[in-house]
C-alpha cells in the first residue's frame, strides 16, 4: 500500500482496531477483512508469524507496511509489545443476527448480562471462540466491539459472533443463568442450543434476565468464597458443557 498512513487515518473511524500480531493473527485465519496493517518492524513481525503462525504468513507478506516506530505509536491507544497494528471491517450486523437466530444450533450462545469489565469480555470472547459456541451477547451498555475488549479477545471477535442486544432480543433456546441459587452444574447436562446467561460479578443477574431464564445454575464453590472471576465461570461451564458430550 503506497500510503497506509493515510488509509489509516481514512478508515478509522468505522474500523475494528486489531491491536498487536496476535490479534491480527487471529482475525486473518478467521476471514476477516483487512484493508490496512502496519509494523515498526516488518521484519521481525513476519519472523514471527514464520515461527508462531506460518499459515497466515503469505499474507502478511502481502499486507503489513513498514511504518516509523513514532508513527506507529500515534495510531494506536497503547503500543503494543509486537508493534504490529492492523484496521478490519466489522462483520455485518444482519449476519450476526442470522447466525444467532438460526435452529438448531450445535453450539451454545454464551449472554453477558450487564457486564462492566471491558478485559473481562475479551477474556469471555476468546474463550467462547476456543470452545467453538455460537456467539458471545452483552446486554447493557458495554460495546463489545470496543478496543479494549478486541485487544483481550485476541482478534476472535471474528471467530464467532460478537452482538449487543436487549434481553427481550436474546436468541431462542433454553437459558440456563449462573446463579448461587441454582442447581449444581455438575447434574445437568446443558444441550447444545442452551443459552448460558452469566451476570455482572458486582450486581449478579438483571431481574429482566432472570425473569426469562428456565434453569438457574451454580458452579461448585468453597463456602466464604464470594464468587468467581466471570471469564472463570464461562470458562469452567463451556468445558462441562464440552465434557458432557457438546463439543462439536
């Protein structure tokens, strides 16, 4: 690209940030599109996808533009250790939805009620990508799709569907909520197009989310322990849900 710079600075504003090599990494092996990416260092970085993640290399060879350190440093909110940086176009809205409306599903959709955690988020995305569910849903006023939650997501924002709804707009299916009131997970099996709703670790589950919810579950825990960090509770119940026959 003769001025990255200025595609930069021209796309911006409607672009999703992919913030570091891995993030990139992840968004190309996932089908993103990627008008612009840069480096501080083009050499190291296709060094490093040559030792990390040879499969997406060809096109970064094709993509990445070598940009001053300085420069790269002014695109971006915080430099990150791999100095790589790229802009994708964010995934139609209408897909996501179709994707999340479709039956059946052989993957759980994951619902973050009124979280508050920007890494938080991220960290559930990643996760809910690795385990293969259909999508990952907040409700409220966090943006999914804002930088910090792509930077902890590692760029899988584009490896499943990443939407914002109203609980009244929740996808179909039985909702399954954690919840220390609930039965124990470790008796249910949860089927496939369950929809695993997990509250804010602050205030819990939404009464409107609870109200619409089937089954209340809980994760074993000590007593006096308070509760766990929410990537943690997503974590351990997509495994129980992959352990118990799920996983596709």
């Amino acid at each position: 690209m003769n001025d990255p710079v200025g595609a930069w600075h021209r796309l911006a504003d409607s672009a999703v940030l992919l913030d570091g090599f891995h993030a990139l990494k992840h968004a190309l092996r996932f089908g993103a599109e990627v008008p612009v990416a840069v480096a501080a260092d083009r050499v190291a970085a296709l060094a490093l996808a040559g030792e990390l993640a040879p499969d997406v290399r060809p096109a970064l060879d094709a993509l990445l533009a070598e940009v001053p350190r300085e420069t790269y440093a002014s695109l971006v909110p915080r430099p990150h250790p791999t100095a790589v940086a790229a802009l994708a176009v964010r995934p139609s809205r209408e897909e996501g939805l179709r994707a999340l409306a479709r039956t059946p599903r052989r993957a759980p959709v994951v619902v973050l009620d009124q979280p508050r955690n920007l890494g938080n988020a991220g960290a559930v995305i990643r996760l809910a990508a690795g385990f293969g569910a259909t999508g990952v849903v907040t409700t409220g006023t966090l943006d999914p799709w804002h930088p910090t939650v792509v930077r902890g997501g590692a760029g899988l924002h584009f490896a499943t569907v990443v939407e914002r709804l109203a609980v009244a707009e929740l996808p179909r299916g039985p909702l399954f909520a954690l919840d220390p009131e609930g039965e124990d997970i470790r008796g249910l099996k949860l089927p496939d197009d369950a929809v695993l709703a997990f509250g804010s670790e602050r205030s819990g589950l939404s009464a409107e989310l609870r109200a619409r919810t089937d089954h209340l579950v809980a994760l074993p825990m000590r007593p006096q322990v308070s509760s766990y960090n929410l990537a943690t509770s997503v974590a351990m119940t997509l495994y129980h849900w992959s352990a118990t026959g799920g996983a596709p």
